[in-house]
C-alpha cells in the first residue's frame, strides 16, 4: 500500500488555527497581524486586517516551502 505524500497543497489547505491580533509599529501607527498557532515563526502583519487575511497564504506557502525543503517537521492543526 502506498503511503500518501504529503505536498505543498496538503498543507496549504489544512485549516490552521490562525491568532488575529493588532499593534503599534515603532512610529505608534496601528497595524494587523495573524499568525499561526501551529508554526510559532509565522507572523503576517498589514496595515488593515483585510489585507492580512487576503494575503497571509503568500507567506505561509513560502514558509511552508522552506520547511519541506529542510525536512522541518510542520505540526498540524
């Protein structure tokens, strides 16, 4: 029996527990941020929370990239 690969796309589409937050830069403007509770070393941070939840998959892919291609172990949700 032939064991299932685990790919980019599998792990692109699992349904990570994203952690919404926002802050203030070093010049006291407020931004947006998510991250990941699964993957302590992701943060995404915008200037609106639109931004962050339209663009934080751009990267988690290259994140999720460099982790398969260094045989990191990537927890799952």
């Amino acid at each position: 029996m032939k064991s299932e690969q685990k790919d980019l796309d599998y792990y692109l589409n699992l349904n990570w527990t994203l952690i919404e937050g926002t802050d203030l830069d070093f010049d006291g403007n407020p931004y947006h941020y998510i991250e990941i509770k699964e993957i302590p070393s992701f943060t995404f941070c915008a200037k609106t929370i639109e931004k962050a939840r339209a663009n934080y998959k751009t990267q988690l892919r290259m994140t999720l990239q460099v982790m398969l291609e260094f045989g990191d172990e990537i927890p799952e949700p």
